[in-house]
C-alpha cells in the first residue's frame, strides 16, 4: 500500500556530464537512509513555470516516488510502498 508522503528530504545525486536528469542514488528521511537500487521512470511535469522532475525508483524491496523542483532545487519524497 502506498502512503503519501509530500515531505522534502535530502538526497545524494550524480550530475553526470551529458545525462538528462540528475542520478538518484540515495535520499535521507525521517533520519533512515534509503539506498536506490533501481530507477523505473524518470518523467518531467511543470507547475507554471517550474519544471519538476519526478522519479519512480526502487530502494530495496520498496518503492518510491520522488520529485526534484529544478527551480528551487529540493527533492521530495512524494509517496512511499508501507509493509503491512
């Protein structure tokens, strides 16, 4: 069951030189660290001007979905999969 989430986090990215889009490989939240072991979709959305970036990636057995706003740069944790 997803529980949504819509809190910001902090979040480790490659910045490789020609990519499309930042590389998530890891965000903090609630004080956990999340190690991504897979990116399914990276897909853009815009809110007036702004261009968010929003990702569907797994960490671990989990998944999540995550938006980076490129304008304010902030990531957010969007939704997370709860065990239950």
């Amino acid at each position: 069951m997803d529980q949504t989430v819509d809190e910001k986090i902090d979040a480790y990215v490659i910045y490789p030189i020609g990519a499309p889009y930042p590389l998530l490989r890891a965000f903090r939240w609630r004080n956990r660290r999340f190690d991504v072991t897979g990116t399914h979709l990276v897909y853009p959305e815009h809110q007036g001007q702004t261009k968010l970036l929003c990702y569907a990636v797994s960490c671990g057995s989990q998944r999540c979905s995550i938006r980076f706003d490129t304008r304010a740069c902030h990531w957010v944790l969007t939704t997370i999969e709860i065990e239950e």
